[in-house]
C-alpha cells in the first residue's frame, strides 16, 4: 500500500515538494547545529529546556488524541466516526515521529541516544516515556495498516486486532500521563508540581488533537472526494467543546491555588507569563492572545448555532489550537524555569536555527500525515479531486 | 527477463562501484603501507602484552572507564608489583609520548576516529 | 517451495520480534541495581562539607576556592551567562536561602556571598530522573557522581535539581579554558558537569580543591559517619543551616552562619 503514496496530481506533488524544501533546509540548520552545540539555541544555563521540548510536549498530546475517535469507534460501536478513526491513526503516527525527532534534536549527545535502552533505569520518567511513545508508534502502525489493509480487500480486519485497539485506548491515556509525570514530579520547580497537570495536559490534549482532525477532515472535503459526512464532525466539534472546557477549568483551578495561596514561589511564575516580572514581560502578550482565543473558541462553541456553521467552526478550531499550542508549546515549559530555582528571571526565545529546525520537523511530520492519508484515501478511491 | 541487457548491464556497474574500496585498496597498494609504531620512550612492559593490546586495547580502555568512573577503582598493580593509574592520558601516554606517532598511525590507516581526544588530554598537543 | 511476498515478511517480522524478546533478559541484567538515598552504609563513608559563611563575609573579592575548582577540572569560562558553566560560586544569600532570608537580617549577612556548590544530597531527585544513570550516588561514601561518557546531554538532571548546581556544555568547551590541567580530562560539548566532591583528588587522600584553596580555613570537608570527624564537631557546636531543606533532598553541604 505504501506505494500509493508515490503517485499523485500536481497540487499533490507541489505540496510534497515544499514540505521537502522546508525539510531540507531545517536539516541544515540542524548540520550546524550539531556542529556547534546547543547553544546555537537560545537555550542558557537558566532555562534549559525550550522550544524543541516544548513541541515535542504539544505533539504528544496531538498523538495521544487519536483515542478520541478510537475509543467511541471501537469500544462503544458508535459507527459513525467509521470513516476518521484511520486519520486519527495516521495523525498520531506523524505525531509521534515528530515527537521522537524534536526529543533527537534536543539532546546535547544525541548518538548516545541508545544507552537508554542499554542501562535502562526504571526510576526515571524519560524511560518509561521513550517505552510508551515507542510502543504506541508501533501499536498505531499495526492497527492502521491491519485495519487499512482489510478494507482495501473488502474483508473483515482479523479478529486479533481488536484487543491491540482496545489496548491502545489506555497506551494513549498513559503516553500523555508520562510526558506529564516528566514535570508534575519535580520538588525544584514548584510552577509544575501539581497533581492537575497531567488531566490539564489530557484535557488540553483532548481538545488541540481533534481540532486538527476536523480541519483536516474540511481540508478533505474541499480538496479531494473523501467527505467525512456533517455528522462526525460535528461530533468532534462537541467533543472539543466539552474537552476545551475543562481545560480552561482546570487553568482557572490551577490560578486560584496559587494566586489565594500567594506563596511566593508559585505566584511568581503565573506573575511571569500574565504581567512580566520587571522589564522581562516576552511572554506576556502570548499569553493574553492564549487568554482571549479560548475563551472566544469557547463563545462559538458552546454556542448550536456557531457549532453547527461550519465556517465560525474553523474560527473556534484555529482559535483553540492556536490558544493550546502557546500554552503548551511556548508558556507551560519555560515559565517553570522562569525564574530559576536561586530566584533569578533569564528570559527565553527561541533562535533561528532553532526555529527553521522545528518548522523542518513540523514539515517532515506533516509530509508523513500527506503520505499516509494519500493512502487511505486511494485505498478508498476517494482521492480524485471533487469537481466542484 | 525484460530489458534483461540493461539490467545486467546496471548490476555489473553497479556491482563495480560498491566493491570499490576492496579493488581500489588491492590495485594502489597502499594497503600494504602498513604503519609503524614508534616504540615506547621508557618502561620495561606494557601493562598487557603486545598481542592483546593490539587487538583488544579498547577493551581494556573501556574497563578501565568503568572501573575508574563508575567503580571508583583507579589504581591497580601489575605484574612487577609497580601500581600505576588506570590513565589514558597519565599512564598510557607516560610511555607512548607520541600520540601522532602511535595511537594516530593505526587509526587513520584504518580510517577511525576515536573521541576519546575530545576530552581527554594529549599533554604534548598543549605545547 | 513457494512463498508470496507478504508470507516472507511476516516470517521475517516474527522472526525480528523473537530475537528481539530473547536479548531483553540480556538487557534487563544490566539494569543498575544502586539503591538510591543512602543514609551512609555501616562501613561506608557519608561525606559532606561545611562552610563557616562567618568567615567567608567580608573578604571582598576572594574567589580562591573557585579559581581553585575550575582550574583542577578544567572548567571552561565563556564569558557570558547563557553558556556559563560554574561548580562552584558566589550567590547572594538571598538567593542561596531563599526561604531564610527576611529584610532584617544583620547587614553583612544579608549581602554576604554565600557558596554555593552540588550539594551531593543523600535524597538527590537528579539521580532520580536520570534515563541511563550517568549522574549516581555511590555507596561507598554518598558522593553523586558523573559518568560524561555516558550523559546523552538531555539534561533532564538540571531540570531536576533544585539548587541549579548543574551546568550543560551548550558548545565546545576546549577554546575557552584559560589554562589546561593536564592531570583532569575535559568534557565535550553536549554533556552536563558538576562538582564531583574532587573525587579523583580524594582518592589520593587528598581534600577538594576548594577546601585546599580557602585562605580564611572557612571550608571542612570530612564524613560524618565519622563520630571523631572535625565537621562532626563544628555541626555540633555550632548553628547551622541548609538550602531548601524542606524539599526532603537531605543536602551535604552545611552553611554555619
């Protein structure tokens, strides 16, 4: 089947071309980079972990949301999300490789990479999460291509692979879990000990994952005959709704606790990110534009009538993704070294071989979501372009 | 087979060209160029026989990282009683002063790059 | 005998798969079995350090101590504090002990430099996050060493610590140390360092460095399993503090104040 993959039309190959172009020219930067060191970063001695970190934590979160259509599908027969739960799949395996290579291209020895598995340690997080996020690619590759496969013949998938479905429901649960154990465990930074962090990650999680299936699902729609129906959208939709929610709860839960507190070393990293400490404010205005997108997506969400028009639905989608990707993609990491456990602010931003490495990251995952959905797709020969 | 010439013709070239290095180290000759090692400034003995470390010095390197870094053991004696550090850079070096003319005339015949130079330090490269 | 595409590669998958479960006990074996929060062993040592910050105040500009460590270990200085790596420094005692100070505290103490350095805890959260067990805590005298030639630079073990004792080798460090000590290999780019308690100095029953180097006698270095030791004796007669105590990491490096 992966052959399908190499034949397509003009605006596919153009499309894939520009992905290369942007793939090649992140694996530049990332030549220097591996040339110099990290510091070519805007990494520093305070904030050690930034914006490769902080990807690599969003994207586990897009690769965990795939139970989302997975868990209704095969575990209650809710047989209308039949036709998207081989995207959710697909979407994870992208995310998951993405995952990999922004953890690769953050490691200061990154061929010594193997000793992980060669002196595992079982008190470290960062073990079981490189065991869970390895496991869940494997698994979402053996479900998509059984699942795939067994449609492309017209059979019925074999019955061994239910229970490997039904196991990857709580994998992804637990992939998400791990990456938040990474952090929620640390007594040096008080901004992520918190018991709320790995349902906050969960939730958001929950929401920024089928945001980006409904988009791609109209993406779809408009670009080739695969139409994914009004129904199951809309039902993603109504999941997003009630995900993003509790996001936005526990966000409030998580300032009540320490704004009523006030204990100083909780305050100070939500001092941080809403109003600056000092002159070092970077982040603020992100985080009032995260602020302000969420609670708008909320407005046309919780609304029937904006939910139900499709067009103030891509609004409130691209409204939720861009308020969870600042909020776990730029503010969660940093502000937990903001300021330093001495008590010292040293500000972050990102570089700009750091930045082209992880737009070519972002494009090599997106160019393996092109791939396997061009699959799917012709497997079902719904590629050809709607004439419209 | 169809276009069975130009498959054959394209095994053959391509045959040709992965076994390059075999015929190309066979015809210079350079091959038998076979580097010679400058012998020991002082000492009796190595701290293994010459065999061994010819064809295990890595091994032994690599015990000697553990023992040193991760057991804390950094002496041991040798056969003469003599109890010297289990050192690349204080003990190895001690004897062979040259590095270029010891440790590196084997490596770049056999085209490896060990780096272990990256941190630990020629004495003779800081001059 | 015949056999289609799809029947080989599943022969071959399985076959993968099979050896893969069989090398696991192989693997599994060489899971490190160091216990983890010693609080001294019955015939090991427990070492710790004691700073009398009394004597250090009001020595101006003396960094003995710490020209001492860099130059013994090789520590690059890069002239900048994003790349900066230090083992041992100068805070000030607001941010050394953070939750300790208050506004009325005795002038001199309150903008005196406070040292600060690994503090080699019995109950180190770095040795706990650490995914190859290249930072560990010996057993035979509760030093939490490092292994640089087996850190992947992921640097999970800075995030960890509390005390930011930890620097990483953002690039090449090799350029910028000013003077190299031949007898101390140097680190590489991409690997993170810390004071290691001069273990190599101690097994030549020598004291650290810094201990070594401080004109004013203010460091003690010893073990405290050790009933007779001399840091035993000056924790019992005198008053002393250490950092983030409340975060249950059991430091060894005291402060008298």
């Amino acid at each position: 089947m992966l052959e399908k993959a190499l034949s397509g039309d003009k605006r596919y190959w153009v499309w894939v071309f520009s992905l290369l172009v942007l793939i090649f020219i992140g694996f530049m930067f990332y030549l220097r980079q591996f040339g110099y060191g990290l510091g070519i970063t805007g990494l520093s001695r305070d904030v050690t972990w930034g914006f490769y970190i902080a990807q690599f934590t969003f994207l586990v979160g897009v690769a965990a949301s795939a139970v989302m259509v997975v868990l209704p599908y095969y575990l209650h027969d809710y047989k209308m999300f039949g036709k998207i739960t081989i995207l959710g799949e697909f979407l994870a395996i992208g995310s998951v490789i993405m995952c990999m290579t922004f953890i690769f291209v953050d490691m200061g020895q990154p061929f010594r990479i193997i000793n992980v598995f060669l002196y595992p340690t079982l008190h470290s997080m960062m073990f079981w999460d490189t065991v869970s996020l390895g496991g869940y690619l494997v698994l979402n590759i053996i479900i998509s291509r059984v699942t795939l496969n067994a449609e492309r013949m017209s059979i019925a998938p074999p019955r061994w692979i239910k229970p490997v479905i039904i196991l990857s429901i709580p994998w992804a649960v637990s992939i998400h879990t791990v990456t938040a154990f990474l952090y929620s465990g640390l007594a040096a930074r008080p901004f992520w000990l918190t018991a709320i962090l790995a349902p906050r990650f969960l939730a958001s999680a929950f929401s920024a994952g089928p945001v980006l299936l409904i988009l791609f699902c109209l993406i779809l729609r408009k670009l080739t005959k695969f139409d994914a129906g009004r129904e199951p959208v809309q039902k993603l939709a109504l999941i997003v709704t009630y995900a993003m929610a509790i996001n936005v709860f526990f966000i409030m839960m998580e300032l009540f606790t320490a704004i009523y507190s006030d204990i100083p070393h909780h305050v100070s990293h939500f001092e941080y990110l809403y109003f600056g400490l000092g002159d070092k404010a970077t982040l603020v205005p992100w985080m009032w534009t995260s602020s302000i997108l969420a609670v708008l997506s909320l407005i046309l969400l919780f609304n029937p009538g904006t939910r139900r028009n499709e067009s103030t639905l891509v609004i409130a989608c691209v409204a939720v993704f861009i308020s969870l990707w600042i909020d776990k993609g730029l503010a969660m990491v940093v502000a937990g070294f903001i300021p330093s456990p001495l008590g010292s602010v040293t500000e972050y931003w990102p570089t700009l071989p750091e930045f082209m490495i992880s737009v070519g990251i972002y494009a090599m995952g997106l160019l393996v979501v092109t791939g396997l959905y061009k699959i799917a797709l012709t497997v079902r020969g719904e590629y050809a372009a709607r004439v419209s | 087979m169809y276009d069975a010439g130009k498959i054959i013709i394209g095994l053959i070239i391509f045959f040709v060209l992965i076994t390059f290095p075999i015929w190309y180290n066979m015809a210079s000759g350079e091959a038998l160029d076979v580097p010679e090692l400058e012998k020991a400034a002082k000492g009796e003995q190595c701290v293994r026989d010459t065999d061994y470390m010819t064809t295990n010095h890595m091994d032994l390197l690599n015990e000697w990282r553990d023992q040193v870094v991760r057991d804390g053991e950094r002496y041991e004696t040798g056969p003469d009683g003599v109890t010297y550090e289990r050192s690349l850079s204080k003990t190895c070096l001690d004897c062979h002063v040259n590095k270029d003319k010891f440790c590196d005339r084997c490596h770049n015949y056999a085209a490896v790059d060990p780096y272990c130079w990256d941190c630990h330090i020629d004495s003779k490269e800081l001059q | 005998m015949s056999i289609n595409r799809r029947k080989f590669m599943k022969l071959t998958g399985l076959t993968a798969i099979g050896l893969a479960v069989g090398t696991t006990p192989k693997i599994c074996s060489g899971i490190s079995s160091r216990p983890q929060g010693l609080q001294g062993s019955e015939t090991g040592k427990r070492l710790a350090m004691v700073i009398d910050l009394r004597k250090c105040v009001g020595v101006g500009e003396c960094d003995d101590c710490i020209k001492a460590c860099h130059f013994s270990h090789n520590v690059p200085d890069f002239g900048n504090p994003k790349d900066e790596i230090k083992w041992i420094w100068k805070e000030s005692f607001e941010h050394a002990f953070h939750e300790q100070e208050h506004a009325y505290l005795d002038e001199s103490l309150k903008h005196a430099p406070a040292l600060v350095l690994c503090n080699h805890c019995d109950n180190p959260p770095c040795v706990r996050v650490c995914p190859t067990q290249a930072t560990w805590k010996r057993e035979k005298d509760g030093i939490v060493m490092m292994d640089w030639h087996r850190c992947i630079g992921c640097r999970y073990c800075i995030v960890a610590c509390p005390y930011g004792s930890r620097s990483f080798n953002w690039r090449d460090p090799r350029p910028f140390i000013k003077e190299i000590n031949p007898d101390f290999p140097t680190r590489t780019r991409g690997v993170v360092e810390k004071c290691t308690f001069c273990e190599e100095r101690l097994a030549r029953d020598l004291q650290p460095a810094c201990v070594d180097a401080c004109k004013e006698k203010a460091m003690f270095f010893g073990d405290l399993e050790d009933p007779g030791s001399e840091i035993r004796k000056l924790l019992s007669e005198n008053f002393s503090i250490r950092r983030k105590p409340g975060l249950g990491t059991q430091p060894e490096v005291y402060y008298i104040v």
